[in-house]
C-alpha cells in the first residue's frame, strides 16, 4: 500500500506568518537606522556645546590674566580692568545675572551685555573652504556668518571669599610698604558660568559649564587698616 506524504509544501497559513515575520524583521532593521542617526546628531552637538562652553570661559579668563598683566595705571594691576568684564560682572545681591555674548577668539575676544531683558541672539558661524573648520560667535565680525542652532551666553557672578581676604590682609600687615590697604572679600572671586542652549528634535537642551576664578593681586583700598 502506498502512503501520502501529506507535510510535503506550505499551507497557506504557514506562507503568510513566514511573510508576516519577515516584515517585521525588515521595518525593525530600517527603524534602527534614524535612531542611529539622531544618537550620532546628539552626541556630536553635545561635543560643540562642551567646546563653545569651554571657549566662552577661556574668553573670559584671558580678560582676567590680561587686565593683571598690562592694565596700565591707575588700573593696575586690576582684573576688571577691562571694561566689557568688568561690565558684564553682576553685583553682589542681584537676583537676576547678567547675560553677555562671547565672541570667538579668532575675532577680538569680545564681551557683549545682551540687549532688551536678558535675550541673547543665536551664534552665527563662519567656516573656513580648505579646513572645514567653524568658528562661533557674534557681533560684526559674523553678520555675514550662518545662523547656528546654538545660542551662548555667560553669567559673572562675585564670590564672598572672606578666607582669601583675611591672607591678602595679613600680606599687606607685614609688608614694609603697607599704606592701609585692606583685602576685600567682595573683590578676590567669580563664578564664571557659561551656557549653551539649543533646539533638537522636540527638545529643548542646554549644556552648562561653571569655573571659579581668582584675583591675582592687591585690591587698594584705602583708610580701612
């Protein structure tokens, strides 16, 4: 007697869950392929926010070593003794920080008090045809540039440091030129906070990066010894 084999083929059912599953195979593969994308896009903003964050504070030191160093007199030495830090350091007892643009250090190393109620303007960039390169900021030297998903800012705030005055005031005790000064603890640190802020997808996303830094020198203040 002869048998049939009756598993020989597919049925029908069988062809379409094999289909079935293939589909599904194939759209989670090609569903993968944004994500990537968009991980790849995310990181490598985050990588230029640490870097104009980074800029920005370097900005603002070099102003600090500069007015130490080649502040003429009556200024020097001085670390606010240039005018736009010195203008964009908030007083003690503000509520509300000044905002102050940072060019970038291939165009003068500019500080700008942001206009109206603190807004700043998005960075514009420039880039250089042979190397790819780009450089960030604002003001005249970028009105031609083009405009970056990134804004940035900086925040100068004055430190209490009553440590560091109490040394500056046993300095100025023991020295032999000693003319009365005093050491201010209002006026020997800052907390120089920079900020970048930029749109992606449908978030809104901000890197922040904070340094303290110090005065170098003597405060002259007179008549408080």
């Amino acid at each position: 007697m002869k048998h049939v084999n009756l598993k020989t083929g597919f049925t029908l059912l069988e062809a379409l869950i094999s289909i079935a599953i293939i589909l599904v195979a194939i759209s989670t593969s090609f569903s993968v392929v944004p994500q990537g994308q968009i991980a790849v896009q995310h990181i490598r903003n985050q990588m230029v926010a640490s870097y104009l964050a980074q800029e920005a504070v370097e900005i603002v030191r070099n102003k600090r070593d500069k007015g130490m160093f080649f502040a003429t007199p009556p200024n020097s030495p001085n670390w606010l003794a240039d005018p736009e830090l010195a203008n964009c350091v908030s007083e003690m007892g503000d509520t509300v920080l000044k905002k102050c643009t940072v060019n970038a250090l291939g165009f003068g190393e500019l500080l700008d008090e942001c206009n109206g109620v603190g807004e700043c303007p998005p960075l514009k960039y420039v880039e250089d045809p042979v190397t790819g390169r780009r450089l960030y900021g604002n003001g005249t030297g970028f009105q031609g540039g083009v405009d970056a998903i990134f804004t940035r800012w900086v925040e100068i705030e004055r430190i209490p440091n009553q440590t560091a005055a109490d040394w500056e005031q046993g300095v100025y005790d023991s020295s032999p030129f000693d003319l009365g000064e005093c050491g201010d603890p209002n006026n020997l640190e800052i907390k120089v906070t920079s900020y970048i802020q930029w749109h992606e997808g449908l978030r809104d996303r901000q890197f922040k990066l904070s340094e303290n830094l110090m005065w170098w020198g003597k405060k002259f203040v007179t008549n408080c010894s």
